[in-house]
C-alpha cells in the first residue's frame, strides 16, 4: 500500500487498497514517460501515457501486467505521472521544466577533490537561469532514509548547479519533499 506523510502535497490520496508493487522496470518507464510529456512527445492525457507505456514497457521485454500487484500496469504507471503532473507545484513550474539535464561539478577539496555527475530529471529555468531542481522517485512507501538519501542527492545537484532548491516527487502518492541548500 502507498504512505504519504511528511511535507505531502495534496494528492496522497491513492486508495490504500491498491497494492501496488514497484521495480526497476516500472521506475525507467515512469520517468520515460515525464521525459517525454516534457518534450512534448507524448500527451499527457490518461490514454495516450497508458497506451505510451504499454509500449515501453514491451521493450524492456516486459508483457503489461493488468494488476499493478504483478509489475508494471500501464493504467497505474500513467496515473501516477497524470497526479504528479496536476500537484501545484508542478503546474506552476511545467513550463520552465527541461527533461533529463547533465548535471557535472568538480570542487577541489584538502583531502579529496570532490566530483558530481548526474541526470537531474528536471530543471526549471527562468531567463535562462536554472532555479529549480526536480527529481521524480517511482518508490511506491519509501521510507525515511532512503527519503534521506534521495535529499542528499537532490541536494548535490543544487550545490553542482547553484540552484537553491529542489523537490522530491513521488508520483505513485502525489508526495512533494523539498529540498534547499
């Protein structure tokens, strides 16, 4: 079943009945599909993210499961990013947001020198200045330390992009953690 709590958004209301079960594959479609709503590839409408990750999840060499119980289950994957999409956060921000953005950094320390390299799933930009940092999370209950780590990483991308903040979405129950440095 899916918890929300924490600094939620509106939107942890996924039935507590569904069980939903997550995975890799159901994390690389999910954020297949954000990155394709955001570069306009797909719609992101219900019927176009399902019938749209039925396709991907055929070429992980995975069969569409017709219970999120048992895998990915397109209906479910595409209602999650539909809610994610509609938190207030989000609407206020989609369009500035620039899917999967390289982020590098390299700090010359005492001991060690200190390098960051990552894809940020999204980054929001106002006149051509990075502000916001987004990282979409397919976990279905995470749980505080890894909510913890997931800060963590979040929080390397602004120092590597002088952003000050950044969230933390899961999409499965419409949680929104923010970030800042």
């Amino acid at each position: 079943a899916v918890i929300g709590g924490g600094e939620a958004s509106e939107g942890d209301d996924v039935p507590a009945d569904i069980d939903i079960q997550g995975g890799r594959e159901r994390g690389l479609v999910m954020h297949k599909l954000f990155e394709e709503v955001l570069t306009g590839e797909v719609r992101d409408d219900q019927a176009s993210l399902a019938a749209r990750a039925a396709v991907l999840i055929g070429e992980l060499g995975r069969m569409p499961a017709d219970d999120p119980g048992q895998g990915c289950n397109p209906a479910e994957l595409a209602a999650s990013v539909v809610r994610a999409l509609a938190l207030p956060e989000i609407v206020a921000v989609r369009p500035s947001l620039l899917a999967e953005c390289q982020v590098y950094a390299y700090e010359a320390g005492t001991d060690a020198d200190v390098v960051t390299f990552g894809i940020a799933d999204a980054i929001g930009f106002t006149n051509r200045q990075a502000n916001l940092v987004i990282d979409w999370k397919s976990d279905v209950a995470p749980d505080e330390k890894t909510i913890a780590g997931y800060r963590e990483q979040v929080r390397d991308y602004l120092r590597a992009t002088s952003v000050k903040a950044g969230l933390i979405v899961f999409p499965t129950s419409g949680r929104v953690e923010r970030v800042s440095l």
